[in-house]
C-alpha cells in the first residue's frame, strides 16, 4: 500500500485524474465541489489521494475476505466430496461367509421359500418351511448357526 | 447409520433385487434369535406370518390371536387377518455389521396365513417410517443405508 501510495502522489499533479482534473475543473466551472475548497490546491489533491486510497484500501479489504471465503468454500466442497465417495462410491460390503453362502443358493429351485440354517465351515444344517419347525429341527442348537431365510414365492 | 445388500428373488424365472437386513425381536423377557428380514418400504406394517411367532414372539399360535386385531391385504393376495404386538426390533445389516439399530416398542403384526416373497417385512408403520432409505443400484453391488 505504500508503495502505491507513494506512486499517485508523484504523479497527481500531472494526472487528470487528480491534481490537473482537480485544477482544470476548477477553472472551467469556478467550484471546486469538495468541502476543503478554501485550503489550496495541494490540500485538495492530498484529501483525494486519501479519499481514493481509502476506497483501494477498503475494496482491498473486500476483495481478501472474498479470496477467504472462497478458500472455505473450496475446502468445504473437497470434504463433502470426499464424504460423497465414501457413502456412495462404488464399493463392496464386508460380505460374511453365510450372505455369500445364501447368495450362492439362491437359484436353487428347492431351496427358494426355505427357512435354512447355516454352519460356518459345514455349510446348510438343516431347512424346513417355516422358521417354528427349523427351530423345533434344530432342537436347542439354534445358537451355534446362522437362521437365514432363501427368497422365494411362498404363500 | 445402517448399511446393508440387496438379495436375489426370483419370482417365477425372473430375477429381481431385494433388500435384505438381520433383525431379531424382543418382548417381554423373550429375545430371538436372529432372522432375515426383508425392508418393504411399500408395506404399510411390520408383519411377520404366523408360523414364525413361536420363534419371534416366544408365544404359542392362540396366544398370539389375542393381538390387537387388523385386516391386511398383501399384493395379489386375498385379504387376511393379523393380530398386533408391541416388541422392540433390532435391525442390522448383515450378519457382519457392528452397527445396530432399536425399534422400540413398534407394532408387529402377525399375518394369520403366509406372506409373499419373505416372512418378516419391516415396514413404514412404525418401522421405517421417518427414516430415509438410500437404494445405491450399482450393477452387481446394491447396497441400501439406512438413516434417521
């Protein structure tokens, strides 16, 4: 900032857009149009020097809260992304021997609208077609196997 | 959150996907064990048919007739007669999910007669009802989550 400030104060008095503006608009239309119009032409160039460095400053300031916010924002949209793939990208469930053992069955005709008990390592124990009689077939060991149903059509 | 697969059906010579979860129910003192259970965001009730109540309920098939009574229609299927019984249901995914979820003190209705495609729906009254149920179709890899 000060070395801009230090460049349009060189400059002003050459610069129609502030000292020779300032001068040149004062002989054509006889008002300088600024309240400090009484203090002489060098105090009018300075009070809109100031005025317009405050205004750089201030849009300065503006314009680096913007460039924050977008920053946040970036951040926010490479996290929600990031969340985004992680629930709904492309990705297989932890399946359990029993789930892979049920899909494999699934297209067995006999087995469809089955009630089944599974052992890990043996594989089906026992099937019936309805949960009450599997549990009476398993006779108290229900604890020790999976109880999983093979879809099917039944009414 | 819960998160769980979808399961082959056939119906007929047809194939379709369904969505499949573990749940096991409690009432009174008497805990289950644990089934498949079949996500029926269409159903109106949680049913389950009557010839699983001994093992669901831990109550013999006349006890269960004292339930609060309702008619339920199933899809193509004649109308039948249910009897309602307020258990706690835990839901999880699949027989390796840590995640669990309680349904407390839910309606479960006991079909008097067999029920379609699986024997346990849990359904949107009192079941999934506010909840959102994410269907994720990826070819061969569906998966559902399951979220308040």
């Amino acid at each position: 900032m000060n070395r801009l400030k230090g460049l349009i104060k060189s400059d002003w008095t050459e610069d129609p857009c502030f000292g020779g503006g300032v001068e040149k608009h004062r002989e054509e239309s006889g008002d300088w149009h600024f309240p400090h119009s009484g203090i002489g032409e060098a105090n009018v160039g300075n009070s809109v020097v100031d005025a317009l460095l405050r205004e750089l400053s201030s849009r300065r300031r503006d314009e680096d809260a913007v460039y924050r916010r977008l920053d946040e924002l970036e951040d926010r949209v490479v996290e929600l992304d990031r969340k985004f793939r992680e629930f709904f990208g492309e990705r297989e469930l932890p399946s359990g021997e029993f789930e892979s053992w049920l899909e494999a069955v699934a297209g067995e005709a006999e087995l469809r609208g089955m009630h089944v008990a599974f052992k890990s390592g043996i594989g089906l124990v026992a099937a019936a077609r309805s949960l009450d009689e599997l549990v009476r077939k398993l006779d108290g060991s229900q604890n020790d196997v999976s109880i999983g149903y093979v879809p099917g059509p039944t009414v | 959150m819960l998160e769980g697969s979808f399961r082959r059906v056939y119906i007929g010579a047809d194939a379709t996907f369904m969505p499949f979860g573990r749940a096991r129910v409690t009432r009174g003192g008497h805990t289950s064990v644990e089934v498949d259970v079949l996500l029926d965001t269409g159903a109106s009730c949680n049913l389950i048919s009557i010839d699983s109540a001994s093992t669901l309920l831990g109550m013999t098939a006349d006890d269960v007739r004292g339930g609060k009574p309702l008619r339920i229609s199933a899809v193509g299927q004649p109308e039948v007669r249910a009897f309602g019984w307020q258990v706690d249901v835990e839901l999880r995914g699949t027989t390796q999910s840590e995640n669990t979820e309680v349904f407390r003190g839910v309606w479960l209705y006991v079909a008097d007669g067999g029920l379609p495609v699986a024997p346990f729906l849990l359904g949107q009254l009192t079941g999934l009802q506010g909840r959102a149920f994410i269907h994720l179709n990826q070819v061969a890899k569906r998966r559902w989550l399951l979220r308040r």
